[in-house]
C-alpha cells in the first residue's frame, strides 16, 4: 500500500474539491465550450506564478466571462517565463491590470511575490476587465493567443 498522505502535502485539496464539485455541475464532463476570439468582461479567479508541465517556471491567469454567451466560461492564460521576451510580456500584461504596483522582474522568487500582490489587490478592490482575448501567427504559421486588457472597471 502506498502512503498518499504525501499528496495531501503536495495537492490544494481545498481546490481539488472545488474543482470535483465544479465538474459535477458540468455534467462530469469537464466539456467547456471553445471560447472564440473577441472581447469578454471578465474577472481574474486565479493569478499565480507556478511550474509547467516541465517543470518551468510559468505565470498562469484564469479569467471567469462575466456575461455573454459564454458567461461561467473561462479562458486560460499560460505563459512559460524563462526567456526574457517572455517576462516582458508578462510585465506589460501585469501592468495593464491596474493595480499601484511597480512591475519589473529581479528575482523568481520576487516576481512571485510581486504576482501575488498584483492578485491580493486585483481581489481587494474588485477589479473587473474588457479582454481582448485574440491569436497571434507567426512566421511559421504558429498560432498563439494574445491577451489584452482594454478597459478596468472597480466595484
């Protein structure tokens, strides 16, 4: 018999739960509906510096649509940042979230605090976005999707 009690250590079971109750009022499924590109209000669920798959350090950002067709629909935002062209695009993102926040990368374990405070005062002053949520094609046909936020809007 293996010894879980490990994962409890390693997992947010809090979160897991949320996320068995969430898949059960889907259906169990776990089908979401493809969100096309265009313009959503949205609010940030979840904004964290974490790992990929790889095991590289990532920034992951979870939009909830707020109305619309696709209202309860999330988009995902998942940028691996161990290139510097991918940290200023995380940069010019956080920047655009509107918090006081002075943005600039020194540090991981830094820029994993400065994105946890970019969080905690997104959800303190209930910040709500405009996303354009669009694709980017690059020279080899590669298609990415871009986020950019249009406009804030506070409580």
């Amino acid at each position: 018999m293996s010894n879980w009690t490990k994962f409890d250590k390693e997992f947010d079971n809090e979160a897991l739960r949320d996320e068995v109750k969430e898949a059960a009022e889907n259906g169990g499924r776990g089908d979401y509906p493809d969100i096309p590109t265009g313009e959503y209000e949205v609010s940030i669920e979840k904004l964290e510096a974490t790992s990929s798959k790889k095991g590289d350090p990532m920034v992951t950002v979870w939009f909830n649509i707020l109305d619309g067709e696709y209202e309860g629909s999330k988009i995902f935002m998942n940028q691996v940042i161990t290139k510097g062209f991918q940290i200023h695009t995380v940069n010019e993102f956080l920047r655009s979230l509107g918090t006081n926040n002075e943005v600039e990368f020194e540090t991981y374990s830094q820029y994993e605090k400065l994105i946890d405070d970019i969080f905690d005062d997104i959800d303190a002053d209930g910040l709500e976005y405009l996303l354009d949520y669009g694709e980017y094609k690059n020279k080899r046909g590669n298609v990415y999707p871009t986020f950019k936020i249009k406009e804030i809007f506070e409580d």
